[in-house]
C-alpha cells in the first residue's frame, strides 16, 4: 500500500470558486494562491497549520529576520517543492522504512489498559469518534471494526500528534527499549491548558500560511538557548533513549512544530495499530497561544496560558489575545501577530479542543474576527475589555431580573437552598443573552475603530454595541420571564425595572460569588 503526503492528496481544502477539493502537501504550496482555505475541524486545522508552517520554515531555513520575512513569500512555493522532494520519503505513511510520524520497531510489550475496550483501533486517532473510553458524543457507532482510507488516517494521526489527551495507555519495546509513562501519559503539547489557538488568516492559504511564520530573531526570543531545530522527520528518534533526536524533537521550534507525543506503528489492514506513550514535553511558548496575567488564589498575579472555553466564546478574550508581544516577555497573544504592519485591519482565526479534567473530549470551539488595527493599541484593548465588561454588567441585572421576577411570583431564589434550581433558571437567559450578542461583536470592534462614540458623557449605553447589549437583553429576559396572566404582567413589570436600574438592589454574597466566578 502506498501514501505519501508530500504528493498524494489528503488535505481537505476549499478552492477560491468556493468548489471542495484534497490536495497533497506540494500542491498546497504550488496551488496556495488558489486555494481560499483549508476545510477540517478546528483542532484538524491547528494541526495542519503546525505542519504548513513548519514545512515552509525548514525549506526557506528561516526567514532570518523580518526583512526577510516580507521578501520571502515569493520564495515559499519553489523551496517547498525542493525540500518536500528532497525528504519525500519521510512522508511515507506505510512501507517498510521512515513513516510519518510512526516509530520504528515498535513491539507490544503488555496488554492495553482494561477500559480500553477496543484494542488498538485506528479509530483512536480521530478524537471525535466513539472508541474505548472516548464517548459517543460526536459518533454513535463505537464497537463496530472501521478501516480508513490513507488520506484520512494521514489527517488523523497529524492531529492526534498535537491533541492526544492525557489518561492510559499501553506499554510498547521501541528498538528494544521500554516506552516511557509506565501505562500513562501526558497531554499532547496543543490540548494542554485547554489551550486556545489562534492565527492570522488572510485571502489564500499561501498568505495565510506566510503571514504567520516567524523569522529566526523572533524565535531566539521564544526559544531557550535560540533552539531553532529540525522537523522531526529530519531527526526522527530511533528509541526512548536517543538523547539527541529528542532533545531536538522536544526542546525546539522546528522539532515541536508537528509532535511525536505518542509511539504509534500503524498495521497494513488500515484498522490497527500498535499505541504507547512517545516523547515528553516539557512547558513552552507555543507561537499560536496567548499568556495573560490572573490573579491568583492567593491575590498575587501569575502567567496562564489562555483556553478554549465552552462557557465562555473566544470573542470575551480578543483583547487579551491582540497583545502583540515584545521582546522576551511572553505575555501575549500570538507571536505572529508581529507581523501585522500598516492601517488596515487583519483577519484572526481562534479556536481549539476543550478536554476534561481526566482527558475526555468535550467538543471544540472556533471563531473568526475582523479587527481593527487600533485593537494591537493598549488604549483599543481597553475600550474592548470594557465593551466586554459592559456585556458583563448586564448579564449579572438579567440574572436579578429573572431573580425579582420569580420572588414576585412567589418562588424566592434567593434563599441558598435554592442554588441549583436559581442557576437553571437564570441560565436559560444568560445562554439566550451570550448567543444573541456574539452576532453582534463586530459592533464591538467598530466601536473600537472608532472610539469618538464613546465621547459625550454616555458612555457604553449610546453606542452601536451598548444598543446591541440592551437588545439582546431585553430578548432573553422576554424569554425567560412569562407575562400572560396579571399576576405575570405585574411580576415582569417589576422585574424589568430592575434589569435597567442604575443600581443594584441588595445582593446576597454567594449570589455574588457565582456570578463572578
């Protein structure tokens, strides 16, 4: 059987004329300018991105400084094509020599863990489908044997490369040697922290992929003791042991781009696999993450990277993640928004995997902005982080409102033994509320663009986006509240007076708590 990536197609992508079509690695860069965007999931597309980037940097062994980086686009196709034929056959997905992202020699070496109920099933590597402790949650047809074709186990071991969530796993002989973890393993680099990714996109996926590479003065600053590296299949490891090839597939830009974080021996039948811990990470700035400063438990501030959140969309966080980094500090939003020069606005693309505590997938998250250049500005990340604070602000009335509209009615939430049923209902308006205005974030970042709206003494409640807060507001307290009888009519009444009030009524501590956590 035969699969090689750098010339058989198997990334799924849209063309310019909106038409879908697969490609192979070359053709994404000779085709680049024709092609709109990729067309995969959001952890599929970090994944790839990962691997276009770092292909496109080994070729050009650099950019070297960002001169360079604005001259080098015109390069990217022809040395891609050189590099990809010159290492063609690291590309190889099946076959008797170097695969992709594969190790050598791979033995079973015990039995899988016991709640890993289907073996070693390929359909492992696709996180979304229903296999040994993974839920049914995106696929209903768990325990039945599945064979995939060579173009889409080639999309799905690149990405459980990067997403792998921690939990058990088997214990394998690589070249002889046991693999590290002793049955358990540790989050694949992407998936860690939740870790919320994000990118530059631009007209065509050749722009997009050179507008977020990083020029070797950039990645000295990133990188400890300047380690730009080689891709893993340059240097792939031959064993647990192979000190070197590690250190470079672990401890450096190029080495961490697209990672070796599990063993896995892919069988001919296209439905097995041998699978067991590969190489250990250890923390690092990851170009495409964004580090912010929270206070801690203890009131002291501290560095966390920022995650992808189910509960809350990565339009609340834009102002942390337009932070364009300096220098060493690591305090920001993707490194490649350096990149960014001019008056315009740019697109920006955010998303990533939300996994639980104990390594299960629990759905992903991605969205797509136009921001204005005044958002790479201090004072345009303010009036944003103050536009999302004004959301805030009447999140917490409509949970009141909804709060004095039950009380009236009777039914007072407000006592503490009334936590559970006081969140389902005032749940059902804050989701409402938060679904509505996201469509309306544009208006945000046209605020932004234009902060003058802001002047004369209102404030957030006269602008485009204040509007759009009242509105959605007043839908979901609609919604939430009924007002067919009198006894309703006047409860609503009431309670919409203290959705507006300029002050709060008397809040109760642990009311307070859970709103702000």
């Amino acid at each position: 059987m035969k699969m090689n990536l750098a010339t058989d197609p198997w990334i799924p992508v849209v063309w310019r004329n909106g038409q879908p079509g697969m490609v192979s690695l070359t053709e994404t860069f000779q085709r680049g300018e024709d092609i709109q965007d990729l067309a995969v999931r959001p952890h599929e597309r970090i994944a790839l991105m990962r691997l276009l980037i770092c292909v496109a940097q080994a070729a050009l062994d650099g950019p070297k400084d960002h001169p360079d980086w604005q001259a080098c686009r015109t390069r990217i196709a022809l040395s891609t094509a050189d590099y990809l034929k010159k290492w063609h056959a690291a590309f190889e997905l099946f076959g008797n020599k170097q695969r992709f992202l594969q190790v050598a020699n791979l033995k079973p070496a015990g039995k899988a863990d016991s709640d890993e109920d289907e073996g070693n099933s390929v359909s492992k590597l696709d996180l979304a489908l229903a296999t040994g402790n993974n839920s049914t949650l995106f696929d209903n047809s768990g325990g039945s044997a599945r064979g995939f074709t060579p173009a889409q186990l080639a999309l799905m071991i690149l990405t459980f490369q990067c997403f792998s969530p921690c939990g058990r796993i088997g214990v394998a002989a690589w070249n002889g040697k046991p693999t590290t973890g002793k049955g358990s393993s540790a989050h694949a680099p992407c998936v860690s922290g939740n870790m919320l990714h994000s990118y530059l996109r631009h007209a065509n996926l050749l722009d997009t992929i050179h507008g977020n590479l990083l020029d070797k003065q950039t990645v000295a600053l990133l990188a400890p003791n300047d380690g730009w590296g080689n891709p893993v299949w340059e240097q792939m490891p031959q064993s647990p042991v192979d000190e070197s090839a590690i250190c470079n597939a672990t401890a450096t830009y190029l080495g961490r781009f697209v990672p070796l974080t599990r063993a896995i021996r892919l069988s001919g039948d296209r439905k097995s696999m041998i699978l067991a811990n590969g190489l250990s990470f250890l923390e690092w700035r990851e170009p495409s993450s964004t580090i912010k400063v929270v206070k801690s438990s203890k009131g002291t501030p501290e560095r966390m990277v920022l995650s992808a959140s189910l509960d809350r969309a990565p339009w609340r966080e834009l102002h942390s993640i337009a932070v364009r980094r300096a220098s060493r500090d690591p305090i920001g939003g993707p490194v490649a928004l350096r990149n960014v020069t001019g008056e315009h606005g740019f697109d920006l693309w955010a998303g990533g995997l939300v996994a639980a505590g104990n390594g299960k997938l629990e759905d992903t998250v991605e969205a797509v902005f136009h921001v204005p250049i005044g958002m790479l500005t201090e004072p345009g990340q303010r009036i944003y982080e103050d536009g999302v604070k004004h959301a805030g602000d009447m999140e917490f009335r409509l949970r009141r409102a909804v709060s004095v509209y039950h009380k009236e009615l009777g039914n007072n939430l407000d006592r503490p033994e009334m936590r559970e049923q006081r969140k389902r209902v005032q749940s059902k308006a804050t989701f409402q509320f938060w679904t509505d205005i996201e469509r309306d974030v544009q208006r945000l970042l046209d605020v932004v663009a234009d902060s003058a709206s802001l002047t004369g003494g209102n404030g957030w409640p006269q602008t485009i986006w204040g509007k759009s807060v009242r509105t959605a507001a007043l839908q979901a307290f609609d919604a939430a509240c009924p007002h067919a009888t009198p006894r309703q009519m006047r409860a609503f009444a009431l309670a919409r007076q203290a959705l507006f009030r300029s002050t709060q009524p008397d809040i109760p501590k642990y009311e307070h708590q859970e709103t702000q956590t």
